[in-house]
C-alpha cells in the first residue's frame, strides 16, 4: 500500500507529470529504442516487487495480482496527467481492491 499512498501526495501538485517511464514509452512508441527498454525495465522491477509482496502476503494467485498492482499503478499515473486533478485517494482504493480480492485483506 505504500507505494500508492506515495503515488497519491505528488498527483495533488500542479507540476505532476506522471510517470517518466510511463511518458518515455508512449512518446517514443518504439519498443526497440533504449529508453523504451530502460522504462521496460523499471516496469519489470515494479511488477517483481509486487510479486514478491504478494507472495509474502499469501495472495492466491501473485503473478496475476504483480500485474493487476502494476496496471493500477500505471492507470493512476496517467489518470492524474489527463484528467489534470488529484488522484483524491483513488489509487489507494483501487490497490486495496486489489488486494482484498487477492485474499490479503
């Protein structure tokens, strides 16, 4: 939960931009470039440390939920971006979703 209570603070500033991976990725829309391997690569290390946190929680199925935190993550990010407002707790609510439905409640 941590890591969405975290992501919640800066979305409520004026000069939050998202996610650089996040940007990188989607500006350069070429998934052979470097930068586009580095963004991979950080997603890649977020959705193991999910895992790995889900394992320990004793989610049942902590691959699929990895994935699932990953998404929400970056689906807040970019929410925040376009919509232009606050996440106003809405990342939050949607990781304990996640985790409540997973069996970590």
């Amino acid at each position: 939960m941590h890591v969405f209570e975290q992501l919640e603070s800066p979305s409520a500033s004026p000069d939050y931009l998202g996610c650089p991976f996040v940007a990188t990725a989607f500006e350069l829309k070429s998934p052979e470039h470097p930068a586009s391997a580095v963004a991979r690569q950080f997603k890649d290390v977020l959705t193991d440390f999910f895992r790995k946190e889900a394992r320990r929680g004793g989610a049942h199925d902590p691959d699929l939920l990895a994935r699932q935190l990953t998404v929400a993550f970056d689906g807040s990010s970019s929410r925040a971006v376009v919509q232009d407002q606050s996440l106003g707790g809405l990342a939050v609510a949607t990781a304990t979703a996640l985790l409540d439905s997973a069996g970590m409640a």
